[in-house]
C-alpha cells in the first residue's frame, strides 16, 4: 500500500494496469459509482490527486474514496 500523507494535490495519477479494482463483496455500492467516475476521468488522461478528489466531492461527496484507491493501487503516480 501506498502512503498519501506525501502526495500533493498537483500529483498526477492514472489507472494502475497492473491491478485490477476488485472490490470485497460488502463494499460499499458508492464505492463502485466513484470507482467508474474516477475511470472516466482517467480516460482522458492523467488527473491529478486534487481534480479526482474535486471531482467526487462534485459528483458523490466521495472524495476519500481517491486517497483510498491510490492506497490500495488501483491508482498510481505517473512517471
């Protein structure tokens, strides 16, 4: 897992290739619906940690859920 405690909101992440998001079975629906608005946005390019987490706090008031998937590494820094 990796630690957000050093990311700044200019960090730019895409999709990690690598690992596939596969959540627990009790997760949370909200989870899934940030999930694919996270995807959507990555579609267009990288977005960085602080427009993914504008954007979830706009669209679900979700916006833990990027800190949470850059931890688990559904989401990775780009080189």
């Amino acid at each position: 897992m990796q630690s957000t405690k050093t990311l700044s909101q200019a960090t730019k992440l895409v999709v990690n290739p690598k690992l596939a998001y596969r959540p627990a079975a009790n997760t949370a629906q909200n989870n899934t619906q940030s999930w694919a608005t996270v995807t959507a946005a990555l579609a267009k390019g990288p977005q960085t940690y602080g427009q993914l987490q504008t954007l979830l706090a706009t669209a679900h008031n979700h916006s833990p859920f990027v800190g949470y998937a850059v931890r688990r590494g559904w989401l990775i820094t780009t080189k």
